[in-house]
C-alpha cells in the first residue's frame, strides 16, 4: 500500500519532534566508544525519514549517509541540511535490498522502523546488506525491536500531540493482532493535522512481523555476520533486565 505519510515529511517531523537528537547522538558516541571495534567516521542511517539525529551527526563532523525509500523524506532533508548548512549524503533506496558506494563505521535504524522488514527471509536480506556496507568491528544499533507483546500496553493505542508554531499534529499508534501464529499483526499511525486551521488526516496500515528476543538473535546467528553485542535500555548503555517496548539490539560486525 502507498504510504499517505511519509509522503507528508513536515507533519511527520513534528509529530515524532520529541526525540532529542543531542542525546541520541551522545549515545551513538557511548556505544561506540564503549562497544565499536573501530573509529567511527562515517555513519549511516536507515530508513532514515526526516533524520533528526543524522543531522545532529552530521553538525558533530561524521560523514552522514541517509537511506530511505521515500522520495518526499530525502526531498525534504535535502531542503533541511541545506538550511542547516550539514552535508547528507542521501540514498532512495529499499531498506532490505542495497548498497552503498563505501563502507561505513557506524549504522543505526530507529524508532521501531525494523519492524518494515516484514519477515524472516526481509531480514536476513536486510542484515545481508547492513553487512556489507559496514566496516569491521563496527556497530549496527537498532532501536525498539516489537517484543514486548505479552504486555496488555503492547496493544493499546498511543497517542500524543506535538505543535510547531500555528501547526498541530495529533499522532495515533496501534498495533494490532491479526494472526499471532505467524506473528504477523497491523501496524497504524494516523496524523490527525491541523495547519493554521486546515485540518487532514493521514493514516497508514501495514502488516508486519512480531519477532520474539531469542528468534531474533537465532536469525543474527543464521546471518552469520554479525555478533550479537545484547540488548540495552533505550536511553542509556545499560543492559536489558527485563523486557521492555523501548529497547535497544546492538550488533557488531564481525
């Protein structure tokens, strides 16, 4: 299905405008320092949309490279790094299937957008790809893998509101079951906009896959190419106690 909101770059910016990109890359830094194997001077960042945090990378010195599939997200972070006067390197291209004209030494993926690997054999190949694109010793760090499910939380719907000047985006995110034998439930973010008294609505379903801690980590095995670092807290580098919806995978190339 086409996407009706990611080809709304602005709104979704500020609907998801409570991320701190300072802190995330200052965690970026930690990880790195703590777990990489090598220096970290480029960076990649996949399925990167309106990449709040690689422009943050990219003001901190590192070569930045986005990569997304939507013409409208690069459209808009090319207007965006220009403003900020940061140079992105931009890349429209399938998250699971591509390549890269050099290696990098760090990439990351957020918010959940793993989840658009869809299933076992997307993520193989999508691990396939992060591998070749990345130095040894370098880390792959994924934010909020869906494992939390046996959490009635999991399935309730979230919902906030983020303003940017006279503009105001109400965000609704759902998962929900469709068939659990297969681990396969719908995902739905809805942007309810109201633009100096314009108002829109702008919703996307998609199927995707629940993958479990353990399934996850067998399929890193299988990829064969990467070590498997462990599982954190999503704001700190600090091992995973119990499970959590904000989590995050870091993986190391071997």
């Amino acid at each position: 299905m086409k996407s009706q909101i990611y080809n709304q770059a602005k709104y979704y910016e500020i609907a998801f405008s409570f991320i701190d990109p300072k802190k995330q890359g200052n965690l970026f830094e930690q990880f790195t320092k703590k777990y990489g194997e090598i220096k970290v001077e480029a960076v990649l960042d996949l399925a990167c949309g309106t990449a709040l945090q690689l422009r943050e990378m990219a003001k901190r010195g590192y070569k930045a490279i986005g990569l997304d599939a939507s013409s409208g997200m690069l459209d808009y972070l090319k207007k965006e790094s220009l403003r900020e006067s940061v140079k992105i390197e931009k890349v429209k291209a399938d998250m699971n299937n591509f390549t890269l004209k050099q290696k990098v030494d760090f990439a990351y993926i957020m918010m959940g957008s793993i989840v658009y690997t869809k299933n076992n054999n997307l993520l193989l190949s999508h691990l396939n790809s992060v591998a070749d694109c990345l130095n040894s010793g370098g880390l792959y760090l994924i934010e909020n893998l869906n494992i939390d499910w046996a959490n009635p939380k999991f399935w309730k719907p979230q919902i906030w509101t983020m303003k940017r000047g006279k503009v105001k985006v109400k965000t609704t995110f759902q998962l929900v079951p469709r068939n659990l034998l297969s681990q396969v439930v719908t995902q739905i973010i809805k942007l309810e906009v109201d633009d100096n008294g314009k108002k829109m609505e702008f919703i996307d379903k998609d199927e995707v896959k629940i993958i479990a801690p353990e399934e996850f980590k067998l399929l890193v095995e299988k990829n064969d190419k990467f070590e498997f670092v462990g599982f954190f807290e999503r704001e700190k580098v600090k091992p995973l106690k119990e499970i959590s919806s904000n989590n995050i995978a870091l993986l190391r190339r071997k």
